[in-house]
C-alpha cells in the first residue's frame, strides 16, 4: 500500500494538475500580453518548484511509513520551500553577480519577464521569503525525529546566491 500512495502522489504532483500544469501556465503567461498578477506567478511556482519539492518530500515520508498528518506538515513545509526558492530567484535576477550566477544578471527585466519582485518590490519579496522559510522550518520541527540535515538544507536552498 505505501508504493501505491507513493505512485499516486508522484502522478498527482508531476501531472496536469502539479509540475505538467504550472509548465504548461508558464509557457501560457510567457504569450499573454497584460502582465502576470502575483496570485497567477504563485500558481506558477506551487505547481512547478513547489510540486517538485512535495513529491520529494512526501513520497520519502510515506515509503517510510509517515501518518497522514506528518504528511501533511510534509507537503505544508516544501510548498513554502518551493515559493521561498523560486522568489529568491527572482531576488537574484535583480541582486545577483552574474560570475556568481552563472547566468546574466538582469535577465527577467531584459526579457520583460514579470515576476514577484517586479509586482511586489524587491523589501517586500526578501520578507516573503524570510517568513515563507521560517514557517518550512517550524512545519519541519513539529515532526518526529532528528530533522537537522532537512532543516540545514532548507536554509541553504533558500538563502543560496546562486
């Protein structure tokens, strides 16, 4: 039975309502005219990064035998990871060195690409992403066991400059 929930949520997470989905979202948002609301790049970074993230996070758990509530605080902790990493991407677009990056600085702006820093400003975003890992580590604590290597992992991925 816990290889069968595990394949259900990799369908779940990787279909058409998980990483095909926001995929899909993505390409659409690239070929619409009118900028994106922050509520449609949201969708965008649950159904692509934060899916991802989930199904990592909550197939492991449950091959393990995890509750369904320790489930839960799972896939409530990588959706949080998820936002927090792909804003702080967009933080580092504006912010970032690009021989650090690895990629041209500035590049979203130069392609007209609307993200959460151009709606939100680039305070507003660095918040977010404060409070969004904040939150991905306390979902993380209330679990059992020693969680020091996830959390350590967390504060990387989100607080990385590149």
């Amino acid at each position: 039975p816990r290889v069968a929930a595990a394949l259900n949520i990799l369908a779940r997470k990787a279909g058409i309502y998980g990483m095909i989905g926001g995929q899909n979202a993505d390409i659409e948002a690239e070929e619409q005219a009118e900028p994106l609301t922050t509520e449609q790049i949201l969708f965008i970074h649950a159904n692509k990064t934060a899916a991802l993230i989930q199904s990592a996070m909550t197939i492991g758990a449950t091959l393990a035998g995890a509750t369904d509530e320790e489930i839960a605080a799972l896939e409530l902790c990588a959706y949080n990871v998820g936002i927090a990493f792909q804003i702080q991407d967009d933080i580092l677009d504006v912010t970032g060195d690009q021989e650090v990056l690895g990629k041209e600085a500035g590049s979203d702006e130069k392609n007209q690409k609307t993200t959460y820093v151009t709606l939100e400003g680039l305070e507003k975003a660095k918040k977010d992403v404060e409070a969004l890992s904040v939150q991905a580590i306390e979902d993380l604590n209330k679990l059992p066991g020693n969680n020091e290597f996830l959390e350590n992992l967390i504060r990387i991925l989100i607080k990385r400059q590149k």
